[in-house]
C-alpha cells in the first residue's frame, strides 16, 4: 500500500469513529505532513483522494472539512411497485407554490432554481452585447431549428469529451429543457398513451402528463438508488407503454444519481420492450467529485433516448436555451418546434455560442460546484442542528436539493401554509406524486449563500414543525 493510501485509510477510519465529525476542519496539509512524517505532495494526493469520495470537501482560502454523512431515507412503507394514475391534476397547487416563490422578501427555500449570483451574469452580458450588435437581418432565420450551428457544435464537442458520438445534426436547440422534454414527449406519444415517470418525479413531468393527456405508471424510486428496475420491467410488460421520463443525475427532488450499472440495465431494458427514453438531465453538470457520470444515452445503441438539458441550471437561468440530443426523433422534433415556438431565441443563442467559445465554461463550472457542495453542507448541517426529533434528511453527492422527511402523522403542505405567513418558502411533496404518500415530505433548496438571515429562518420552520408536532 502506498503512504498516501495508508493516510487515506487512517483518515477514513477515524472520520467513521466520529474522531473527526461533521464539519469539522481536518489538520492543514502542511500540519498533517508534519505529523504523519510524509511529504507533502503525500497529503495532498490524500486530501483529493478523500475529497473525490465524499469523505472531506475543500473551501477556498480556509482548508479542508470533513463532508456530511450521505443519509438515506426509505419510500414510504405502503409504497406499491407500480401505481397508475389515469388522469393527473396538480397544476394550480404547482401554481400557486411557484408565484410565492417569486416574492423577493420570501426566502426561497422551496424555489427550483440555483440562487442567480452564482451565474457569471457579467460576462454573459459582455457577449450578448457584442453579438447584438453583429446581427444581421438575417440571423433570425440562421437560427431557427434545429438551432445556432456553432452553438450545435459546441454541444456535440462537449458530448464528445466523454466518448459519446453525438453529431449536432441530431441536436436540437429548445427555449429550455422543459420545451426540449415537452417536445420528446409529444414526439413519441398521443393522448392517452402510459407513459412511465419516477415516483416521486419533478413536477413539470406531471405538468407535462396533464396537457398531453396522458396517463402516468409511476415506478417506485429509492432516494438512494433511484428507480426499482425491477418494477420498470414490470410496468414494461403489463402494459402498453409508449414512453419512459426519467431523471438520471441529481434527480428532483430526491437528490440520487443513477449508477453505470443501472444506466447500462435501464437502457438494455427500453431497448428489449421499444421503449423510447426521454432522459431529463438538467442536473448533470452539478455532480460532486472528480468525474462527470456518464448519461444514459451513452449506452443507447438505436438513437431511442432523447437526452434534453440546457444552461438554466448551470449557467443561466434567465437565458431559457437547452436542447435535446433526439437521436432518431430529431427530425420530428424539429417539426413540432417549428408549429409551437418556431425557435429559440437568436440572441440568446449566439451569446450562449460566443460565451462558451472562450473556455471558460469549464471553470465557471468547477467553482459552482464547489459553491454548491459547501452551501449544501451548511444547509444540511443547520437543518440535521435544529430539526426535531423524527425528522430525516436525504443528503446526497450532487445537486443543490436536501429532501426532508416529517414524522408521517404530519403534513407538509399545512408547513408550506404556515412558513409561508412567515415569509419562509418550501416545496411540499404533494407538488411532487400524483398520490398522497409523501404529504409528510418536502424539498429544501441549498444553493444559497448561508447566513445569519437562512439560519433564522431554519430555526423559525424548526418551531413550526414542532407546533404541528
């Protein structure tokens, strides 16, 4: 065993006896290398070892810190393998929840969105300024579907860097992941078709179910693991499913990333029954850890999986472009766009194009997810902290969500009613199931810089909750 491995394990064990405990601040590198008699380079080489497992975290400027323990919930005890819900309603509470959040005095702890100050909003507004002032008449029709070239290309590059072969001809530039999704969708389905989503699943998959109406298998789904491809290939077999909706990375709300193993299984199986994949990975930049996962379209062998993400999340929010790498669909795709929105926005496009052409992307993206895994660990640190006994926190290695689960007895959205005459804002997980099994649950945005003002307003839904209690 190599020294830097012998520290790695001795680190480990020690943080697993709660020697070094959650939050906490491991010895400088220079200190531990004095200590351990080992070089320098040694630690470090540990450090980053433990880092990309999951045992520490870095911030900048202040040192190394040991990460929160990944704790998982179970699905509710009555949870069934497969549950059907012929028709789906559960846009106006959507509604409702969504406009709360847009009220700045609100703190936005049940927003979807990353907090906007994370987003290199200047440099962004450099290059939409420059390629508004180059336009053309022409470059509106330049870019009307399948979407900007160089933006196409850009893209395909990007697939490439992680061995997939993704030509931008089948890349289709959409006003968003939810169009790219909603375009998949209507791609390869009609009214009344089952289509099989998570349980639970992001709500603007229900949303989505509801306009088309269609009609939902909703697949069990372990916080940890994800969905139970054994209940997959059940729902496959039973009945006549004309399309799986499914979340890969950092799914919404749980928080689970997909393993390879269950990726190469779940693409096997859609493969087997003709099962089209609409893979939703607006998430997939935001993994914690050295390497980005593979999606499941890497394993797709007959262009049936449309992989849909976009910038939103990642990068901009407000610029609303995404895409969907459709595979044998594209065409199609790009005729339903052409009938609905007819395109993206050409503006936003090519500033997206010229922001990304400059590398540094790549960088903004290393610091996003740094900032995120410490937000999330003050977040979970605070609520683990305060929150009553009975509660539990699905803490997970991606993403900026924590999903909370309440004693069963209470509900969520009578939580939502009461922070919210509080100016405190959750997302309930009525927003979140068709059903009424995870009414006790809820879903906690982490992404925002943690302070004075988020503290109190933790401790304030912690008084809450035991007032239910």
């Amino acid at each position: 065993m190599n020294k830097y491995e012998t520290l790695v394990h001795q680190l480990r064990d020690q943080i697993a006896a709660d020697i070094w405990q959650v939050g906490e601040k491991l010895p400088s590198l220079r200190e531990q290398a004095i200590s351990s008699g080992m070089s320098l380079m040694t630690v470090m080489r540990a450090y980053q070892l433990l880092e990309s497992q999951g045992w520490i975290l870095a911030r900048p400027q202040s040192g190394y810190y040991v990460a929160p323990k990944a704790g998982f919930l179970t699905a509710p005890t009555a949870h069934q393998p497969v549950q059907t819900a012929e028709q789906v309603d559960i846009n106006d509470f959507i509604f409702e929840v969504l406009q709360a959040c847009r009220d700045p005095a609100i703190i936005p702890f049940g927003s979807a969105f990353p907090d906007p100050s994370l987003f290199p909003n200047q440099q962004l507004t450099r290059s939409l300024a420059k390629v508004a002032r180059a336009m053309t008449p022409s470059s509106a029709m330049d870019n009307l579907p399948p979407g900007n070239e160089d933006l196409r290309k850009i893209i395909a590059r990007r697939y490439a860097l992680q061995g997939m072969q993704v030509v931008p001809e089948e890349i289709v530039i959409t006003a968003g992941a939810m169009e790219s999704l909603n375009l998949s969708l209507q791609a390869v389905t009609e009214p009344g078709d089952w289509v099989i989503v998570e349980n639970i699943a992001f709500y603007g998959t229900l949303q989505a179910l509801q306009r088309l109406n269609l009609k939902a298998l909703a697949v069990a789904t372990d916080p940890r693991d994800g969905i139970d491809l054994d209940a997959l290939e059940l729902a496959l077999s039973t009945y006549p499913v004309k399309a799986c909706w499914l979340m890969t990375h950092c799914q919404n709300p749980l928080g689970y990333t997909l393993s390879v193993e269950k990726k190469q299984r779940l693409a096997a199986l859609l493969r087997h029954y003709q099962v089209p994949l609409i893979e939703d990975d607006v998430y997939g930049e935001l993994y914690f850890g050295a390497n980005k996962p593979l999606p499941a379209k890497a394993f797709d062998q007959q262009g049936n999986i449309m992989h849909c993400s976009s910038f939103s999340k990642s990068l901009a929010a407000g610029f609303r472009v995404g895409w969907v790498a459709a595979g044998a669909w594209a065409g199609k795709i790009q005729r339903l766009q052409l009938m609905s929105t007819l395109s993206t926005s050409a503006p936003m496009q090519l500033a997206l194009a010229n922001y990304l052409a400059t590398r540094g992307y790549d960088s903004h993206l290393r610091r996003l997810r740094r900032e995120l895994e410490m937000r999330k660990n003050s977040a979970w640190q605070s609520l683990y902290s305060h929150l009553p006994v009975g509660a539990q926190i699905n803490y997970s290695r991606g993403g900026y969500f924590l999903w909370v689960a309440l004693p069963a007895h209470l509900s969520a959205t009578e939580l939502y009613y009461r922070a919210l005459e509080q100016k405190i804002s959750i997302a309930p997980g009525k927003m979140f199931s068709a059903g009424t099994q995870y009414n006790n649950y809820f879903r906690f945005n982490a992404s925002y810089a943690w302070d004075q003002r988020y503290e109190r307003a933790v401790v304030s839904l912690t008084d809450l909750i035991k007032q239910l209690l």
